[in-house]
C-alpha cells in the first residue's frame, strides 16, 4: 500500500473521461430521443435508447441551434458525439455535436461504414485502377434501357463517333432487385468479353434514389471486373460508392460517353485520372491531418475555460431541475393538505356519526317492515291452507255432495240404532236445512 499510489474520486473520473474521449473519439449513433429537456441556460439534456441500452446525452447551445428538427420523446434520430464522462456525477455520457432525422441520415450513415470498410480492404486503391483503353470499338452500357441517361448516351455517341458499337445490358437502376440486376449484368458482360469498356450508369435522383449503386454486391461486382469500367451515376454532385470503386468516374451519364467516344477526349480523361488520384491523395492526407487536429483540439479542450464552464453550466442545470422537483413535491403537499385535514374531521364529527346512525335505524325500520309483510303473507298463506283441510273434513262438506247427519232431540250424533228407540223424536241435518222425524221402525243390517 505504501508503494502504490491511491487515487482520489475525482482522479479516477479525469483519467477514465482522458480514456474514453481519446479512444472513442467521434461517434455515429442512432436511437430514440426520451427525457428530453431544454435547459433554461439553452443546453438540451436527452438519453437516446434502443430496445436494450440507453445512454445519457447533452448537447449545448452552440451546437443545437444549427438542428433543423425539434427534437420529441418517441423521434428517431441520427446523431454524432463526442464519447465522454461527466466528472462531478461519475456519468458515462455523449456530447452531441450534430442531429438530424434519422431517416436520409441513416442512409448517410450506412453509406459511410460500407465506404470505410471498401476503403480499408483497398477497394479504391489506385494500383487496382484499370487504364481505359484509347481505342475503343465497342462500348458496353448497364443502364434501364428506358431511362433519360441510356437516351443521352447514345446521343452523345451517335454525335461524337457513330461507328462506335453499343451494347445495352438492360437492368433496373432502382429498388431491392437493382443491385442483383447490375451485379449479374456485370458479370454477364465479363463472361461474353464482347466489348472494350463498360459504362455503368443512370440519371440523378436522390440517396435513396441512387442506392442501389451504394450496394456491396454492385461495388464488389465492378472491382472484380476484368473489362475497364466507368461509372456515370446521378449528376454531378452525386458520389455513389460505385465511382470510387469503377476505374473511372463521370460526373454524368452524357460525360461519361463523352469520355469514351474520341481519341482526344481519352487523353483529357486520363488528366482527369491523374486529378482523381491527387485529389484522392490530397483528401487522404487531409483526413490524416484532421485526425491530427482533431486530437490536438481534444487535448486541448480537456483545460479550455469553455469545457469546464460547459460542466459548470450542466451542473448549474442539474441542481436547478433537482430543486424545481422538489419545491413542486412541496407544493403539492402543502397544496393538499388541508383538503386531507378537513376530510378527516368530517369523518370524525358527530353529526356526520349521528347522520350515519340515522341512516341505518332507517334502514333497520325499512327491514323490518319488510319482514313483518312476508310474516303476514305467509301467515294468511298458512291459514287458508288450513280453512281449506278443514273444510275438506268438515260434515258440512259431507252434507253438501249429499250426505246428511241424524241427531237425537238432545242434538247428540246417532251413529248406531242402539242410540234410538221406536218413537223417539230426531233431527235430521242437510244441505239446507233440518228435518224433524220420529222414529216408527228400526231394522238391523
């Protein structure tokens, strides 16, 4: 422990940000905007996340204000950062540099990896640039044979040289299957070996337009070419990957039959070789320099007054969003307390008890008014029942289906003869009425 140097928090930070902004440099990044915040000071606060990862974001005031989109939780974005850590807060974080929308600029994007990887497996090279022969009789063209620029290379070959042969390799130059079609075209050309340069081209249009000649497929298929190519993609101001990788590039379809179609026009295009080759040489050793300066500046920026304000300022941010959160929770609190104060003593006060009591002895009453109507209903119920068993027993219902009863003068029932004698007075009961009688025989069964 005595040997070895013990770092304090703040040291750790300095030395792993020096580690991350001079090993990852500049980035490209795509991903959703969320948590965004316009900081009062004019910085933008955001995280941008994928379905797996989020990473926090600042991007202050000098560079936002040159964004040509408002940024929204939920907007898929492409940006360029600065990889970096935010010292005070130990936070892996991105300083953006650049925004825009992530649509054309992920096609730039994309654009640019398959660029760098060609360019790092020497697909641009010069040393494997084919020299365009200076006579030339035979001129193969991969084009959409009913485009604009078929039209105008013809026409430029018919004025310049009309004993030029042509042979059209129809393709299409747009859509998910261009890139097969000019890639087999190319091939196609090859194998027959029945032309003495191929112009592969189309008219201009947009990124999305000219795709197709973006495609690894295309690029490998025309570096792989034996016959000379020429790329005449777009218009001028169009660089598809296809130009860099063809042995010659034409700013448009009508230059690029031009170049093909006249002794003097060859020797003009090989100074436009040669200018192609310094100006490739030259923007190398522009890109070497750049990432020169890039990293004198970084080095530079770790002590510039600028950089250690702009942490200032986003710790300055910080604090402020922190303590506008906690004076709104306050608020809040006080805001709703006396609502909370105020319903707890109405449920604590005796009118509202004696209110609730009375509520339920009116509810007891309704009950047991209740109750005693279905004990009635069902007593009555039960007492015609009964009438009804009686009635059904009842002598009185014997006389009515014509039946009758015999009592003695006393009224007692004479159910044998034993009970009269001869010239005994009886009564005899029917349905509507008694019958006096008097006794003259008696006969036995």
């Amino acid at each position: 422990m005595a040997q070895q140097h013990i770092l304090q928090v703040s040291e750790l930070t300095k030395k792993v940000r020096f580690i991350l902004e001079s090993e990852l440099n500049t980035v490209w990044l795509c991903g959703e905007i969320s948590n965004f915040i316009a900081a009062g000071s004019g910085h933008w606060y955001l995280s941008l996340k994928d379905q797996k990862s989020q990473v926090r974001c600042a991007m202050f005031k000098g560079n936002n204000r040159r964004v040509r989109i408002q940024p929204q939780n939920g907007q898929q974005v492409l940006v360029r950062a600065k990889v970096s850590l935010y010292e005070p807060r130990g936070d892996f974080q991105l300083i953006i540099e650049q925004m825009e929308s992530a649509g054309e600029g992920l096609l730039r994007q994309q654009y640019q990896l398959l660029k760098d990887k060609l360019h790092n497996e020497g697909l641009f090279e010069l040393h494997h640039k084919q020299v365009i022969p200076k006579l030339i009789q035979t001129v193969g063209i991969i084009t959409s044979p009913t485009g604009a620029a078929v039209k105008d290379i013809i026409t430029v070959l018919n004025r310049r040289n009309p004993l030029l042969k042509v042979i059209i390799y129809p393709v299409l130059v747009q859509g998910e299957q261009a890139k097969y079609d000019i890639a087999q075209a190319i091939a196609l050309a090859n194998q027959r070996n029945e032309v003495d340069v191929l112009l592969i081209s189309r008219g201009g249009g947009s990124l999305e337009d000219l795709w197709a000649f973006n495609e690894e497929i295309v690029a490998r298929a025309i570096f792989q070419s034996i016959l000379p190519t020429i790329s005449g993609v777009g218009h001028e101001i169009d660089t598809t990957l296809s130009d860099y990788v063809a042995d010659l590039r034409a700013p448009t379809p009508s230059a690029a039959a031009e170049l093909v179609s006249a002794d003097v026009d060859e020797r003009i295009n090989s100074v436009k070789v040669l200018l192609s080759r310094a100006q490739l040489a030259i923007k190398q050793q522009l890109q070497r320099s750049r990432f020169s300066v890039v990293n004198l500046n970084h080095r530079l920026g770790q002590v510039h007054p600028e950089h250690q304000l702009q942490n200032k300022q986003q710790k300055s941010d910080e604090l402020t969003l922190r303590l506008q959160g906690f004076i709104s929770r306050k608020l809040n609190q006080v805001k709703h307390q006396p609502s909370y104060l105020q319903q707890r003593l109405l449920n604590a006060s005796p009118a509202n008890k004696i209110k609730r009591n009375l509520l339920y002895c009116e509810q007891l009453i309704t009950q047991l008014s209740s109750a005693q109507q279905r004990l009635l209903m069902l007593k009555r119920e039960s007492f015609a029942h009964q009438c009804e068993q009686l009635h059904i027993v009842s002598p009185l219902a014997t006389i009515a289906r014509g039946y009758s009863i015999t009592r003695t003068e006393q009224g007692d029932m004479i159910k044998s003869i034993k009970d009269i004698t001869i010239e005994s007075n009886i009564k005899v009961e029917v349905s509507d009425g008694v019958i006096d009688a008097k006794v003259i025989a008696v006969k036995a069964n």
